[in-house]
C-alpha cells in the first residue's frame, strides 16, 4: 500500500548508494577523519557561506538535539522551547536524560513568538525565585516546526535578536531544512539562516539519506571537545564516512535542494487535493487534513497516513508527509482516492 | 597506503550494499517496525537457538554498551568490568554520563578471571561500609576482548556462576563477536554464547556492516520499555531498515560468520609474519606485534598500523586489524614489507 | 523588622534544642543508626498507623523530592505533577538533574484533578507515539500545596484510585505536611494519609526543626537499597542522630499536631485581616492578601512578606506565612499596621 | 561503651549549642541570606587570608563533593583522584551520578604523588586515543588522606605546580581539615591552603558541628550561578542560619583549630597506646593500628573501634579517631584495655 505516514518510508537517493557503492573499497581512516567527511565538511561551508563553521555528522536527530543541547549548556541550565517542540514531546526525555530541563513557552501553529519570548525571560530575571529554577541557557526551534510552519527571516531575526539581548545561543532543528528552505513560503536562504544561528542541524535522515544530521556551528563556535561529547552520548560513527558519502553528495550540484524541491511540489498537490479541509496551512512537506473518523476509515484501506491528533468535535487532524522520493504517481492515486 | 588500522577501514560488505539497493524504494515503517529488521530478527534468533529471544538492532557499540547497561542498572548500581574493558577505558565516559560506574577489576590479556571477579564480589559484600559504595549490578567482558583474546567455553562457564552466585546478569560486548566465534581458538559456538548471557551484542560495524549492532536478549528477557529508552538514548534509527536489511544480509547463508572466516584466515597470516614478536597470542583478527622504533618508523612508510602502547624498554606494541575486506594481496603486500 | 515571609524564619522549637542538648554528648552511630532515629521512628510508625512503615531522614525538601523520585522511577520514567508543583518550578531542575523529566498537568489554587489525571493518563496511553515520550511512571502532589490548599479525603482518593487504574505510586510531599493537617478544612488524619499513598514525607524543616524531613514508605515498600541511593544523592547526614533527636521530639507528646495547630490559629487571624482581599482561600499557614502596589509599599517598611506574582492589572499576590513560631503579639502588630 | 569509632560520634561542640539557643529565635532570610552566614563568611576570609573568597556553606561531605566537582567540570570531564580518595570508592557513586567519571591514580599512603600525577597526565596527553576517553578536568585531593595522612607544603605546591601546567583546578576535601592543620605534622597554614588551591572546604560535620561544610573559592572564583547548582543538588538549606550559626562559632577566637588541637592530643595519647603496632604513621586524628583477630575480639567488648582491612596474614587493619569531644579519661580508659 501506497504511504503517505513520513518522510522516512524510502532508503536513500540513489545518488547516495551510487556514492557508496563506488566509495565501498576505499580505506579510509574511522570516525570522521576521512577524506568524505572534509569533502562534505567543504561543500557545507560554502553551501552556507560560514567558511569558518565547526562541521559535525551525528547520526539522528534526537542524537543530535540532546549532544547539542547538553554540549552546549551549563549544569544548571535549561533550553527553552515551544510547548510542541520536538525536544519537549517527542525524544523520550532525551535532554531530560542529560540532566536539563526543556522549558517551555506557547507556540502557535507550531512556532514560538519572540514576544512571547522575551516576555518570558523578562518574567523569569525579574522573578525574585530565579536563583532557585532551571536558568534558561539556550533557544530551541525547528525549521520547519513540527507543524510544518516555517519562520520568516523578520520572525527568525526577531527571536535572535531576543537571544542576543539575553544572551542566549539559539539552537535550530533542521531535521527538515531542506523541505523548509525549498518552500515557496520560505524567505530565508541557507547563508541567511546560519548568520542568524548559533548552531543548527542540516537534516540528512529525512532528506534522501539513509541516516545522519550535519551540525553546524557557523561561526567557528563550536563547544570545546566537541568530538568526546559526541563519543560520550553514543554519537559517534565509527565509520563516519557513511555519513561523509551521504552529505558530499546531498551537497554536490546542488542535490539537497533540488530533491526538497521535488518533495515540496508533491506537498503543493496533496495540499490541493485536501485543499478545504486543512488543520494549517503549511507552506512545506507536512499537510495536516482534517477527516472525520469515517473518511479516515474509509481511506486507510488505500494509503496510509498518520493521525496527529483528534479534535474536540471527533474529527481527526491526519499527517500526510511527502519526500524525496515520493512520485507523481503516488500523488495521483491519493488523488483518486480521495476524490473518486 | 593500504592501512591495517582497524576493522573499519572500508564501507560494507557487497551483498550488503546490493541488498540496500534492492530494497531500496520499498516503501516500510520507521523506528525498526520493518519487515526487513523483522525477517533480521527471526533470523538472528535461529542462527543463536533462542526462538524467545528479543531482539533490538542499535547503530554502534559505545551507544549500545551506554544503553544496554543504564536499562539493566538500578540507578544506585556500577557495571564490573576488567580493567582494559571498553566501556572502562575508551568510550569518554558514555557509562558514566548514564549515572553508573565502571568497577574495574584486574585484567589478563584483556580478560577478566572468574576467581578474582569472585573475590571483588565477596569482598565488597564483606566490607562493613558496602552501603556507601557503589553497588555492583552487572557484569561486563568483551568477546574477542580489546587484546582480540577469547574467553573459553570454561571461562564463560567459571564466570557465568559466579554471576548466578551473585545474581547480577551477564553482558557480552560482541562488537567483534563474529571474528572470535570463528577463530579455531574459540570452542563456544553462538547458540552456547547465547545460552550463557543474559544480554550480548553481535557486531555489524566491524564485521561487514556500514553500522549497526544487534542486541539480543537471549530469554526473551528485555528490560521493560527498552524501546523508549533506546530512543531516550539518541540510540533509535529512524530508517531502522537501514540495520534490519544489512542484519537480513550477515544472517543469510551464514555470511556473517564466513567472511569473519576470512578475517581470521588473513590474520594468522599476519601473524605468522610477525611470529617472533607477538605481544600476545591473539586467536582473532587483531594482531599486537612488538616493534623497535625504528622498526615502525621504516615500516610507516609502507603500511598503516596502530600504535597501542609504548613497553618501558621503549619498544612500541602496536596493532594489525584484519576484516572482511583484507585481502590476500594486501597481506602479501605487507609480508613484503617486512621481511624484504 | 517582624517577618511574615516564610515558615523557616525562626531555628528550632525550643523543645528540640532541648533535647539537642540533652543528648548533645551521648555517643552514638553515624548515618541514622543511632537510637534517637530508632526512637524517631517507632513513634513515627505509630503516629501514621503504619507498624510496617519504612522510615528514613533526609535534609530538605527539593533532597527528598528528587532522592525519592529518583528512587522510584526507571529511567524511561518522569513523575506527574500539577503545573505549579513546587519539583516543576523551584527545585532549580533537581528532578532533571536526575535524568527524569516532569510531566506538568493543570493546576486549580495549586491542586490537580483526578479527572484531569485520568484524561492525560489515558491519552498518553492512547497516543500512537507513546513508546517515543516519556512514558508517566509515578505521580507527585504536595499537601498542602504550594498555594496553601489542600486536597480533601474525597479528592485524594479519587486521585489514588486513577493512580492504582495506572498502576502508578502516589508520592505526596507534606513538607508544610502538619498545617495542613491541623487545619480544620482538613478531613484527613495522618493514618488516612499514609493508608493512600505509597511514599510521603513529614516536613520538619518548616514545621518547628531545624532541617530534616521523615520520607516514609508506609507499606514496607522502600525501595531496594534506598539507603545507598540516598548516600548518593548527597542526602545522608554523618551524624543522623540530628535528625532523630529532632522528629522524636516532634513526635513526643504529640508536639508536631500541637505547633502546627498554633500556626493555623496565627494563620486564620492573618485571612481576617486581609478578609476583603484574598487570592485563594487557603485553609492553612500560608495566606495571600492581593495589596495594591501602593499598599504594599507602604506596609513593606513595617513588615515583611513577599512577593508572588503580579496579577495583570498590576496589583500584587503577596505572601504572608505563619508558623510554629509565629506570636499573637506578631499578628497584633500586623493587624495594626494593616488598618490603622 | 566507649566509642573511638569515628569522630562524629557526638553532637556539637557546646558553644555551638549555646549560640543556636541564643539566636533561636530572631528571624532571619532563608537559603544563606542570613546575618549569620555573613558573619561567619567574613571571618572564613579572615581565617584564610582571603578577602575576595567567594564562601558557601553546604551540610555533607559526599554532598559537597559531588556538588563542587560537578559544578567545576564540563560535561566531558573527569575528576583525577587517588585510588583511596573518598570519592572514588565510599561516596556510592555520588559523581558519577553527576555524570562524571573519577580517574584513579595510585596512592600512597592515601596520597597522590605530583610526579604520578604528571606521568598520568602527560601519558593522557601523548595517547593517540585521547579524544576518545575522558578528559582529566580537575585534580582531588583529601587533607587529611582518608589514612589520616598529609600533604607537606613541598608536597602540595608539587601538585598544584602539575595542576598549573595542565590547566587544571585543584580541589581540597577538608572534611578533617582542622584535624590536619592542627597537626605537629603540618607545616602549612590554612592561608597557605587557601592560596595553593582553587577550591577546599573547611569541614564542620567532624570538628564540632552538628553538620556543615565551608565551601572556599580563595580567589572570589565561584562557578557562576553556584548557588542555583546547590539548589539543584539538594544541598540548600531553608535554614541556611544553622550553617551560619555554626561556622560563625567556629571561626570565633579561633575555636576550631583549638578544638582541631585537643583532637590531635588525644591522637597523640592514642598512637602511643598502639606504638608497636601502627599500619601507617598517621600525623593526625585517626589513627590505624594492627591487631590479631583475638586482640580485636578482645577489646572490642570494651571499646569500640572500626575495622578498616585485612590484611593478608589475618591480621586487621582498625582505626581508632579521636575528636574535639575525646576526653582524657576515655583514653585514660583506652589505655587499660589494652595495656591491663
């Protein structure tokens, strides 16, 4: 059956196991010191325009947050998210598990306001109990957030700019970079998101790789060991050339935006085809349809799908993720599924 | 150069990278819910006799030793290991990160001995201050160990009842399982390995795989909720197919343990090479042959090696890995070198 | 200046420091084995009706809560608790510290809902990513809670019940646990408590010691070796007959009930004087009187109290606490100054 | 029966219950903010010569171990201690809790010696495996060693001369500090300490408090946010006053080493009575003699003592310590058991 459930149902880009394949039998040294990963480390940089940028290869996402998080906090520091972010929700206590707290602020379609912000940073210096609660250390957003949505450049900034006042880094989970940046909704370039960071993640799991998030810390800033922390949390691939393959040729001609770009234009079409019926309006690889429960019923026999929450009402908010990999055909059928 | 490093020099074995490729575009679950993780599995149970047993597919062995070991510890309990162990020595305190101490007793060529693990066990219960001291919760050895030594079927045996005397459980760290399994040195077979453990691994890095380590629990015996915490460890792959299809691969027509054949075959070539000089007899596919400084020096040049540790006569014990991937040619090559 | 600004203004009940003296060069065990905690907590057992009770002593309060949490929870586990719980908000993340994340529901004058309970218990359970968060592993509440109320017979069963349905254990913080069991809004006895919960502690810090607080486990069900954790956890005291010498004063002559009956007595003349103007009605020592800005200005020359939080039209919740220590002649002088 | 078992085998000394009696009930801040504490603060920095000392009091040895070590390391970091320091082997894994592995040295005698500790420290630095292990991040000592012994002046410049040359703190637990520098053995003076470490505290639980340790900063270089990293420890007070109290009368007219001085008398009388017989030549106030089984049993009916090791040949290792509450007349007593 045809499915629709995430971004991570195919294996890789065939360009990916083409590199691996040609690749196989060369000796290279272990753990990231190979001549793959400084090829990939290359393209990055220049990909982001951060010629100075600490480049890092993890292998997950959750992986990923918690080592950066707890690399990049002081014992007695938190990291403030939205209430939906991935970190808070989903990973299991992953940055609980390294003895930090998430603390968390409204989101709005998925997204944190940096008013909203602000006004909880304000709220907490002037809290006459601070010195007894979890002192927030650093930012934490998606892009795309897990709804989606994308923050514009105005809305990126504005939140760094909050950062800076308190002196905060911020911290973007790119686990979806590529679908956010190839949106038409999206008016930040790569260059521009690395200058407004502190560090983040280019996603490589759920964007044509079987597996790997590239991390990067654009000003040359990353935390000092960062390469023991990384063994320390089990992050560290004795083989990192499977990720150096992978990300040099996401990073050659262009291949990460390109295929994002292909994903985007299947979403564009899901999106039309629930076009009446969305939970958000989401400019990227996620579409939210609303169903009632006997719609769902009656398409789950056909494709699959997620169901991301069920509504007061009875109706369900469903997920259907295009990728990479997915085809107009797939497209298709959803369509004639939905609309017979 | 051709480089005897390590066991992880090259990518994967090729029907590995064949079967990435078939199985590409099928369409499959994350988080290791595939058909090919669960053909994998029912494999892995049949090749160790343990129709019960569960099975978890992690990405490396630092990660998989850190998670095994915080799921099965009380958070006031330590992990006994001899004092080369791994998880002791050269994982940047991944074990500790997880809240837990390593309890190191003596080592013997890498191994830990029955009476002595014993005797620690017997003392601490003994000592009237056992109560401020960490508890010992687990037992820890690696097969082949880091000197590529075996423990005997009698070994395991001496040390499996003091275990069961002590009721604390047996973890084998397999990262290398398949070279000790084939080693003409080793009277266990992997049904008798997994009889004797109450957890162990078998390790797809080193022996053929791009990554990925298979955790067994013999009798059917996982902690509970072992699933979150592996995601709670950053542990969990999100294409887990990725471990399930090369697991499926090693486990078919006994590929695993036959190019683990291989490696040994190469090895004592390698050792015959260096017969005369052997730090240890090792019966695996690492080899630790004794050089002056200038004997290496020369030999540099030529081939890649590792230094392991300096004697204090200023000799240099240094190491030779076989895989999969050595070829004949290569140790040809390498005799060349050093009996020119 | 006379303070009103928390129950732990003053040292020790005259009682204590009595017996402190008393006893001050009696010999004894380190580490709670002395008789005066064997004393402690024989008379402890009796108070509570628990004659299987496991009884031990800690510092403080965020100690406990986190020493006990800790103790109880695997490490795929966080503890619930409402939004305001004092371990969600002003413990500094000693919850997290120990690798454990707070799982917060709503509040309502600082007490959960068992309905509210029950709902997030079941929609965890019912949520499809469940095995991917952290999965609720005991529930927490303080009595009385942070803002002065207190859970009735009625409501605390209720609550105990979703706990059992769940199979979670009950751990209630009772660090202020005499107000709010000489309170008359209090149809709870000290038996009744400790027969619904799993885990409890008696506070000794706010309650007329000078530290310490009795955890008790009244079914015998202490965790395996919680000694040891609490010897970890930084929380055993060398010389424990500190804090035994303390509660078996406190549990002598019924002095605990008896003191804290004078708290509530000094607390219900502070609600009279602030009748007119008060947050939440709170049946125990702690009161909050709103105060204009101006009025708090005004009355912070004369006395002090503190500052909860303010509300959004600008006027402040204050805090005004009463304790064993608190004198009719502290309350005149307050009331005076109040309305002149 | 008499006890030489430890040295808290008593309450407090009696000018410390006499000034907790006289200050019961003023009211004063919470958490340390008290005139107490400042009081006692001042005269700490008197005490050690250094005025710009940042001072914290916290109650337990184990506690402020593992809070300062945690407070001071980065997450990648271990703590250097010799194989019998207090925190390697009787604290229950109280760092390693924290996160963070404790590397062991040899010991002498209870000591480390600079030049191992160099040889360590360079063999680290030189090993091609470093990133992979944990990264050395301050250096342990105790003053006196868990065997009553001390560091000469020579002896710890040496250490701190290795510890300068890495970069590393140097950490001074004097949970029996008074005992060591009260010592005819002891050529150093508690503002030579202070200048020669980063960090010490002057222990109050073993010389005549009822709990407390003075946490020093000599250079006013307290981690930032320390106090919240106490809070998040466990290790805050409410009635940071009984602190205060305590160390104020301590550090009044020179209390504490007077007291220090009658322990090290009465250790004095003690190492004569065992002359023959001593395990080590303790300078301070424990003291480790050796006696047959039969001696042991023999006296241990009328005194009572710890047994500390075995030796091979059966015969013990025990410990007698005296404190500021030894009176002659026990020695006196002591003496006719053994010599009748």
């Amino acid at each position: 059956m045809i499915s629709f459930t995430c971004d991570y149902s195919e294996g890789a880009h065939p360009l990916i196991l083409e590199a691996l394949a040609r690749t196989n039998m060369i000796q290279a040294p272990g753990y990231g010191e190979d001549p793959f990963c400084e090829s990939a480390k290359a393209k990055i940089r220049e990909a982001c325009g951060t010629p100075d940028a600490d480049v890092f290869f993890l292998v997950g996402g959750t992986q990923t947050n918690s080592t950066v998080i707890a690399a990049m906090l002081r014992g007695y520091e938190g990291v403030v998210a939205a209430q939906t972010g991935h970190i808070a929700v989903h990973e299991a206590g992953a940055v609980e598990f390294s003895g930090h707290k998430v603390l968390t602020i409204p989101q709005h379609e998925g997204k944190m306001h940096a008013d909203e912000l602000a006004a909880y940073l304000e709220a907490f210096h002037a809290d006459g109990s601070a010195d007894h609660m979890v002192q927030p250390g650093m930012v934490y957003i998606s892009f795309p957030t897990e709804y989606g949505t994308l923050y514009s450049k105005a809305e990126l900034e504005a939140i760094k700019a909050v950062c800076l006042r308190f002196g905060l880094p911020l911290f973007v989970d790119g686990a979806r970079l590529g679908y956010g940046l190839a949106s038409p909704g999206c008016d930040l370039t790569l260059p521009e998101l690395a200058a407004l960071c502190d560090v983040f993640y280019i996603g490589g799991t759920k964007v044509g790789a079987l597996c790997g998030e590239a991390v990067v810390f654009p000003h040359g800033n990353a935390p000092a060991h960062f390469f023991t922390t990384v063994k320390q949390h089990g992050a560290l691939l004795a083989k990192g050339r499977l990720l150096g393959v992978q990300f040099d040729t996401l990073f050659t001609d262009g291949l990460y935006l390109e295929i994002s770009r292909h994903a985007i234009e299947m979403a564009k079409r899901v999106k039309a085809i629930f076009r009446d019926r969305l939970y958000i309006d989401s400019p990227s690889n996620q579409q939210f349809p609303i169903l009632t429960p006997a719609e769902a019923e009656a398409l789950r026999g056909k494709v699959q799908f997620e169901v991301w929450e069920t509504l007061p009402d009875g109706r369900l908010v469903t997920r259907f993720a295009t990728s990479w990999a997915t085809t107009p055909e797939q497209v298709d059928y959803l369509e004639s599924m939905v609309k017979p």
